[in-house]
C-alpha cells in the first residue's frame, strides 16, 4: 500500500498534536514534517517533498493563501488541502485561485477530512459540504461578484489592509515593494466601488472577511505596538 507523506502546518500546537495523533491511526497516511508558520512550512516542503500539504489559512507572517502561491511556484504538481476554520466561501475560492485542491473547514467530521487527503493527492478537486453550499449560494449578490474579481494577491492585500497593517508592513509580510502594496491598494477599491478605506473595511464585515471582534482586537494590537515604540 502507497503511504501518502503528509505536512501539516498550523500555527496551535494542540491542534497539531491532534490531528497527528487522528492521521497516525490511518493505515497509509504519514505526517512527515509539521510547522507552525508559513515561512518554516515553505522551508519543510522545501527539504521533504510531501505528498500532500495541509495548511490552516490563518498562519503568522506568511498566511495559507500565500504559503499555497509560493508552493505551486516552486512546484506546479504541489497536492495542497486547506484545512480552515473560515467558513466563508470567499476564502475557499481565493485558496483554490492560489492552487490549493481542497478545503475543508475544522467544523467537518474527521472522515471528511480524511477522504479530502485522499481525494487531494489523488488530484481531485475536493470540498467538504458546508463550504460546497456556500459556494453554491455565493453567486447571489452583487458584492461576492466583485470580490471575485480580486486576485490571490489582492485578496491577501485586502486580508491585510483590513486587519490595520500599514503599508510597509504588508510589503514585508508578503516580500513585494511598498510601491506595489499601495498600487494594488488602489485596484482593490476601484474594484470594489469603494472611496475609502473606512468603506473597505465595513465591506469586509459585510461580506464576513472579518469580523467586528477581529477588526478590534487587531486595532489594539496596533496600539499597544505604538505605545512601545521609542
């Protein structure tokens, strides 16, 4: 029987530890390398060539989204599952933009995860049942139309914008020039039809890209790093 090498990267130890532990009971299945961050889990794939990669989208620096993009630059064949608590179907969408094969929220039982992996690495398209509704549901307004206008880069340009990062920030966390940050900040409203980035950000809420709690906890964050700095 062919043993499906498998990396795993999410950014809670705990659940690692539990996932392992469900995908070490699977006869053919072998988590090889793990990471917690989407640098050290492009670093994995690098040196040990898994069979399939599954990744949370929500990782610090590097997120999923552009984890997936450098892999399949890398390489082309690359089997990746996203593997997500975002039930949103935008998120779905963008992963399978940036090449994932899957996505699976963390609300599905362990089967369908399961067969996701097997279903990934057999190169098949693969979406747990949720996020396959969603999707169907997706195409019902004029503002999820033009969210799917955006590329993977845009989209994680408006992930960022919206979670208070600053420009330089933004370029840093995903290695392009200011320049190019705040030229796709533009192409991001014009697409849109917003004016403003207050507008963006209660469009993001809107569409359920972020929520009130996170838009909140990220300011914070913003505040109490100013408050540090000399």
């Amino acid at each position: 029987m062919t043993t499906i090498r498998i990396l795993l990267a999410d950014d809670h130890a705990i659940v690692r530890e539990g996932y392992r532990a469900l995908l070490a009971k699977q006869s053919g299945l072998q988590v090889v390398a793990e990471a917690a961050d989407g640098a050290q889990a492009y670093q994995r794939f690098k040196e040990c060539s898994p069979d399939v990669v599954i990744t949370d989208l929500s990782l610090p620096g590097i997120s999923g989204l552009e984890l997936i993009s450098r892999i399949k630059q890398r390489d082309a064949g690359a089997k990746i599952l996203v593997f997500s608590m975002h039930q949103n179907p935008g998120f779905a969408m963008q992963a399978s933009r940036a090449g994932a094969l899957g996505y699976v929220t963390k609300s599905s039982p362990p089967e369908v995860l399961l067969r996701a992996i097997h279903e990934v690495y057999s190169g098949r398209h693969t979406l747990s049942a949720d996020i396959a509704k969603a999707l169907a549901l997706e195409k019902l307004g004029s503002d999820r139309i033009a969210l799917e206008t955006l590329t993977v880069r845009e989209f994680e340009i408006l992930r960022l914008l919206v979670e208070a990062r600053t420009t330089e920030e933004i370029a840093q966390t995903l290695n392009i020039s200011p320049k190019t940050v705040g030229n796709c900040h533009y192409l991001i409203k014009r697409k849109l039809g917003v004016a403003s980035d207050i507008e963006l950000t209660r469009l993001a809420i809107k569409l359920n890209l972020i929520s009130l709690l996170d838009l909140s906890t990220s300011v914070t964050h913003v505040n109490e790093d100013e408050q540090l700095s000399p």
